[in-house]
C-alpha cells in the first residue's frame, strides 16, 4: 500500500488494466456462443430425385471447402420447404423456394439471399399440342405433390381460367409422373423445376410427348408479376429429331435461396459464394453470371445478400480465409468497444495523475502553512514538526514532470526552517 501511495501512477494503470479486462469478458459475454457460425446446418431441398435435390448436394461440397457441413433434407417442395423455415424450432436454416407463395407478411422470420435459376412450368402431353389450359379439360394431369410449388402454381392458373372443376388432377412426383406418362396412367404432367432437371431432358427428348406453348403468357406474367415468360429455342431438347419443332413460349417462376433472418452472416455468405460458383454459369434460358441476383420476389434481401451483391462482401471476406475473417471479426467486435473504454481512460489517466500529485503536495504545502504560522509561538515544537516534515518531503516519489514541483516545496521548507532557527538563536 505504502509503495502504491509513493507510485500513484501503478494505481491508475492497475484500475485501467482491471476496466479494460472487465470490459473484454462483457462484451464476450454479450456476444456469446452466437458470435461464431455454426459448423452444421440443414438445407431444406425437394423430393428425392428432383432438381432441388441433385442441387443441394452441390451446396454440400461448396460449403465442406470451409468446414461447414450441410445436412439435406428431402421435401415434397416449395411449401413444406417454407414452412420448415418458418418453424422456430425447426433445424432447417436455409432452403430452395420457389417465387410467389409467401409474403413478407407471411414470413417475417425470414429473408433471401436472392434468385438463383428459372423454374418453368413444363406441361408435357400426349396427344396433339396444347396451347392453352382449356386444352387440358377433361385430362388427367400430374401436378406434383402436396407441398410443391407445381401444385401452388397450376391451381392458381387453373383458378384463373375457371378449369378447377374440368381438369382431374392427381399428385405425384416428377418421377412417378413421367412413368404414369409413359404407361399412358395419365394424359399430362405438368412439372414447374429447372431446365437441367432429368425428367424434363426425357421427356423433351421423348417424340411421344408434346409441350404445352404458352400462347398467352405475357397475360399470365402481367397478372402475376412474380412470373417471367421464357422462349425454349427450336430443337434444344433434340437437335436430329428437332424436339421442340418449334419455339415454345413458357411462364417461369425465378427461385431463391432463403434463409432464417437468425442465420449466421457468415454462413449467408458461403451460401451466396456457392450460388456464384454453382449458378453462375450459362444455360438455355440464362446468361454467363445472371444468377444468383439481387432480386426481390416474395421476401427482402437480408442485410448479407445486400452488401454482397454491393461490394461481394466486407474486406475481410474477400481477402481472408472464412474461418480466419470470422475470428478477425469476432476480434474486432471484442477491439472497438474496448477502444471505448482505452481512449478515455488514455486520455484521463494524466489528469488523474496530476490531481493525484497536487493533492498530495498541497497537503504537504499546507501543513508547512500551519508550522510556520505556529513558529512565533511555538518555535521548539513547530521545528521538530518541520523535520518531521522535510522528512516526509524526501521520501516522496512523484513522477519526473513533477520533480521541480517538489524541489520547490524542499526550498521553501528550507526557508521555514531558517525562520525558526533565527527565532530561537539568543539576540546578541
């Protein structure tokens, strides 16, 4: 305690040191376990098979680069895939949807991370071409599974042309609908997936099926502003056979990656850095590096996607490996509000100190005050005090600054001292 006393400054670094540690473990304790990604998380895809499927597994090995390990989980489609993020104590994390089946009413809780294909509505038929939905009255037509966006998408085109009553529908998967199309089960699929998906390079390929030309689909897209209309190139399907023999006009619904708007940033970012790698090449109805895109069909961006699609992501996700710009972040959340705390203390530790000092030699300069004055008076006890005090005087430690604040007060305790001497010393 005496050496504190003597070195104030060891005092007010110690307190300084003891606030700043103090400091630290709040904010780690603020951030928690919830500063670092998880290493697991669950994708939520579509039925086994199917072009959501065969997709995630694509994830799976982007994500496994960085450590990440993506969990699939086989759906019957976009709903349930919705549904499943909407749980709040669901697993599901993120998951492939198509546009058009929510709201951001509907699904606070979650966000997107933007579209990353076209999913047409292909309706392969027997029979002659159809080129309008009343073509398909009477017919027994394949329109997905309960919980799929091929569903969602047919009742509400059928709604619309009032065939709802006229069309028998049954549920199956793409799988199970091209083989009730073959063995003649049914007249039509109606599939809504991507152009790459392998039912729909079959059955275009197949000369016993037709594709159903959508002659008004710019009416469809200006009624539901959430679909596209897309042209199938003459003979893509087959070029010897010329399958399709002719252009074919298509509504599509654009598909996104959504996610809880709880996910991790970090994991948002691998998500939407595997989107570029896998979705960003060319195909029948998209350009080198259209997908994945900052567009907004049912749900808004999450704060992620937009600073990606901005700058693709802070310095640190670009120049540094995932794990390590995690750290540096975590790091940074942990430095900056320190830095609150050092700067002032930084700044007020001097003026502590010079209070410190200047309380203790005016205490010093006080009491000199008091000898001096009871010198007249008490000449022999005022000068055991003085010595007492000239004492006290040496054995004070202040810092360097200050030593010539000191060495004043020795001089001036010298000149008490004097006085006291020459008022004792007899008269000649």
């Amino acid at each position: 305690m005496t050496a504190i006393r003597r070195r104030p400054r060891l005092l007010l670094y110690g307190l300084a040191i003891l606030a700043m540690i103090a400091g630290a473990a709040l904010v780690l304790y603020l951030l928690g376990r919830t500063a670092f990604p998880p290493r697991r998380i669950t994708l939520a895809t579509g039925p086994e098979g199917g072009a959501y499927n065969e997709l995630g597994k694509r994830y799976v090995a982007e994500l496994a680069r960085e450590g990440i390990q993506v969990a699939l989980e086989s759906t019957s489609g976009d709903l349930t895939n919705l549904s499943l993020l909407r749980d709040p104590k669901g697993d599901v994390a993120a998951a492939f949807v198509t546009g058009g089946i929510t709201t951001e009413a509907d699904a606070p809780d979650v966000e997107s991370l933007g579209t990353i294909a076209y999913q047409p509505l292909w309706i392969f038929c027997r029979g002659s071409e159809p080129g309008r939905l009343k073509d398909l009255k009477g017919k027994r037509v394949s329109v997905g599974g309960q919980g799929g966006g091929t569903r969602q998408l047919m009742q509400t085109l059928l709604d619309a042309n009032e065939l709802t009553e006229n069309v028998r529908t049954v549920a199956l998967t793409p799988a199970e609908a091209r083989d009730a199309l073959d063995k003649r089960e049914i007249d039509c699929a109606a599939v809504l997936t991507t152009a790459d998906a392998p039912v729909v390079k079959e059955l275009l390929a197949d000369e016993r099926f037709q594709m159903m030309d959508f002659e008004r689909a710019d009416a469809y897209v200006a009624l539901y502003p959430h679909l596209r209309k897309l042209v199938l190139p003459e003979g893509v399907g087959n070029l010897p056979a010329n399958r399709p023999p002719h252009d074919i006009q298509l509504v599509a619904s654009p598909a996104s990656l959504l996610v809880r708007g709880d996910l991790h940033p970090g994991i948002q970012y691998l998500l939407l850095e595997a989107a570029r790698r896998i979705q960003s090449g060319a195909g029948i109805f998209q350009k080198t590096g259209e997908f994945p895109a900052p567009e907004v069909v049912d749900l808004p961006l999450s704060a992620q996607a937009e600073a990606y699609y901005k700058s693709g992501g802070n310095f640190l996700q670009r120049h540094l490996p995932f794990w390590l710009w995690v750290f540096a972040a975590r790091l940074l959340l942990v430095i900056i509000p320190l830095a609150g705390i050092i700067y002032p203390l930084a700044k007020g530790i001097p003026f502590l100190i010079d209070a410190w000092v200047n309380r203790r030699l005016n205490a010093l300069y006080t009491e000199l005050r008091e000898i001096e004055a009871r010198g007249d008076s008490d000449a022999a006890n005022a000068g055991k005090d003085l010595a007492n005090l000239e004492e006290r005087i040496r054995a004070t430690r202040v810092p360097n600054s200050y030593a010539r604040h000191l060495y004043t007060l020795e001089q001036h305790a010298g000149v008490v001292r004097e006085r006291l001497e020459r008022s004792t010393s007899p008269s000649p």
